[in-house]
C-alpha cells in the first residue's frame, strides 16, 4: 500500500534498508506537512492532490462497506443490512480494500455521492487533483467529522457532510468500538434525502455534525524534543505553517 502511494505522488527515492546499528553524521527530519488530528498543511495537500479526478458519472453513488472486515475493530453491528438498505437506494456498495489505489481513487472521483464510515478510506481524497464535485457523506464514529477530518474538508474544499446517526448519540466511542448505528434513522434519511441527492430538508439538520477545525501549534511539540531547532529553523517553520 505504502509504495502504490508513493508512486501516485512520484516519490521514486532509493530506499535504504539498514539490517545492523548504523550511526550518520547527519540527519534530517523534515517538518510534516500532514500530523493526524492536529493539521494540513495547503502546500502539502496540493503535493499530495497528483491524480486527475476522472469524469463525474450521472446518478452513480456508491457507498464504502465495511462487511467485508467483520470482527474488525470500527465495524457496525449490522453490516448486512446496511448494505441492503443502501444498495435499495440506487447505491454501488463498495469495498475498497480490495481494489487497488488507482481503481480507488477513479472510482471516488467519478462518483456523484460517496458515502463511507468515518475512517481511512476517506483519507484517499487527499491524492485528488480536485474532488470537489463529489458529494461526500461520513457516517460519524469517535471523531464526528473533527479532527483530520475537517482538514482534509477544509483544505480539499470538499462537499462534504459528517452524519451522527448511532443509537445513543451522545455515547463517546473509541476507534476500536462495534458501531450501534441507528438503521431507522438512515432509511428516514436516505428517504427525506432522495438517496442523499438532496440535503435541503431542515428535517436532517440535527444529525449534521459541525466539527472544529482546532489546529495545534506544531512548533510548541518540537520545542519539548531534545533535539530543538534553531531560532532559523523555527523562523522557517512558522513561515511555511503560518502558526
């Protein structure tokens, strides 16, 4: 998975593999233009964007499964049926990690709503030129839309919606928790919504999410390293990060 990336984003350095204690005179660590749940860096996210979308196809959704991973730590209770409600309304169920990357990303681009769990398959859209005519809809775990979520929307400039539909939504869960989602809800939703087409009803909008987009100041977790930089260094930093 790792290479099929670096390939998309035409990273071709050799790689060295050190099988014995190797010390070297010098050692660069670059500076993240990406740390999960604190920020996305624009400069980064455009390095990153270096896949055409392809063309958007009219009426084609398709909805990322999880039924394929069951007894996987993030999965819903009942797989099987959520897939059926959502293949009844016109939606291709999906499963993405039996594709490869490529195959991943035309397919996301060239669909009209994408509909996935909060999670790392909606990560991929950070390797797209532009995805902005893609609807996507998240259906909300531990995160509910904030986090790298929300930076990835925001950075991206994505249509994209985060949906609070679990049984008890006011249950914090961990990544690792059995999803209860509330399969009356999301027929309500797909029904009010056209399939998702249509997201003017005002009926919907308590199960919006409105994540923060909070980003934490990088340089203050540098700063507690052993290894600090120089004042040059920082100067450099706060420049390219705007923090």
């Amino acid at each position: 998975m790792q290479k099929s990336i670096l390939d998309v984003v035409e990273i071709k350095n050799k790689s060295i593999f050190l099988k014995q204690p190797t010390e070297f005179k010098k050692v660069i660590f670059p500076l993240p233009g990406l740390s999960v749940g604190d920020f996305v860096l624009k400069d980064h996210a455009k390095f990153l964007g270096n896949v055409k979308s392809s063309k958007i196809i009219h009426n084609k959704k398709i909805y990322m499964s999880r039924s394929l991973l069951q007894g996987e730590r993030g999965a819903f209770v009942d797989e099987e049926k959520i897939d059926s409600l959502f293949q009844e309304y016109g939606f291709l169920i999906y499963h993405p990690q039996i594709h490869s990357l490529s195959e991943q990303l035309e397919t996301i681009s060239s669909s009209e709503i994408v509909v996935g769990v909060e999670g790392s398959a909606l990560h991929s859209v950070l390797l797209l030129e532009n995805a902005s005519d893609t609807k996507f809809i998240a259906i909300g775990r531990h995160r509910m839309g904030s986090g790298i979520f929300e930076h990835i929307r925001k950075v991206k400039n994505l249509n994209y919606r985060t949906l609070n539909i679990l049984n008890d939504p006011s249950k914090c869960l961990s990544a690792k928790d059995m999803l209860p989602l509330d399969l009356n809800i999301l027929k309500s939703l797909l029904q009010k919504t056209n399939g998702f087409k249509d997201f003017i009803n005002g009926d919907i909008n308590e199960f919006i999410c409105k994540p923060k987009h909070e980003e934490n100041f990088y340089l203050q977790k540098i700063l507690r390293f052993r290894a600090r930089p120089t004042l040059a260094e920082i100067t450099v930093m706060r420049a390219i990060t705007g923090f």
